[in-house]
C-alpha cells in the first residue's frame, strides 16, 4: 500500500493538484479581500452609505439596530447582504477562470496551428535524410 501511495504521489497530475488547490485558496482570499475591503464599501457609498455587512432579514418580526444584536438575541435572519457579497466573488473568481481556460485554449489552438503548418519533407528531403542515417551507421 505505501509503494501505491509513492507511486500515485510522483505522478505529475496528484502534484499538478495539490499546486492549483493551494493557489486557488490562496487566490480566492485575494478575491475575498477585494470584495470586502474594496468594492462593496465603494458600492455602499454609491448606494447611500449602505453596509452590506448588515443587510438582514429578522424572521421574527422583530427589529434589530444590528445583524449582530439580532445573532445575540438569538433570531433566525436571513443575511442577504452576505449573499451578495459572496455571489460577487464568484462572479470575480468565474470570470477569471474563463480567462484563464480561453488563454489556454488560444496557447493550444496556435501550436496546434504550427505544427499543421509545417510542411512534409519533400522526397529528396527524405532520402537525403536516410543517406544520412547509413553514413551514420557505418
């Protein structure tokens, strides 16, 4: 069982993996702080000052001056500023991610391109290439 573990860890894909997980962590923090810290309070000010922090819905009835007094008192709310701020993110990191898969795709695309460009040898190319070959084995 250890020597299929080694042998699954030195394969490039289970490291390939482990690589991309780390970076998208650490990539959707930066996004995540761009989110809170950048555009949701130039979006608030837009929007008349609004914290999307405390955008909440108490379902009890009752009013709460924070979402924070009302998680103390124990009401059930329904966060929506918090969904909106976390939908943004996604919205962020997808695109991206779409970026990224079309750069990719278009790297693919060219030297796929060049390799159908290059054109056969032609029969004289060959055959200079095999005299090539004898020579080499004599």
């Amino acid at each position: 069982m250890l020597q299929e573990f080694k042998t699954f860890i030195a394969k490039g894909n289970a490291v390939d993996l482990a690589i991309g997980v780390i970076i998208g962590a650490a990539f959707g923090k930066i996004v995540s702080s761009l989110v809170d810290d950048l555009i949701m309070p130039v979006m608030g000010l837009f929007l008349g000052k609004l914290d999307f922090s405390q955008l909440y819905l108490s379902l009890d009835g009752k009013h709460y001056d924070t979402l924070a007094a009302a998680k103390q008192a124990g009401a059930a709310t329904l966060n929506y500023g918090s969904f909106i701020t976390v939908l943004i993110q996604f919205f962020i990191i997808a695109w991206v991610i779409f970026l990224l898969v079309k750069g990719i795709n278009t790297l693919k695309r060219e030297k796929e391109e060049k390799a159908a460009a290059a054109p056969e040898p032609s029969a004289q190319e060959k055959l200079l290439g095999e005299i090539r070959d004898l020579l080499k084995q004599r």
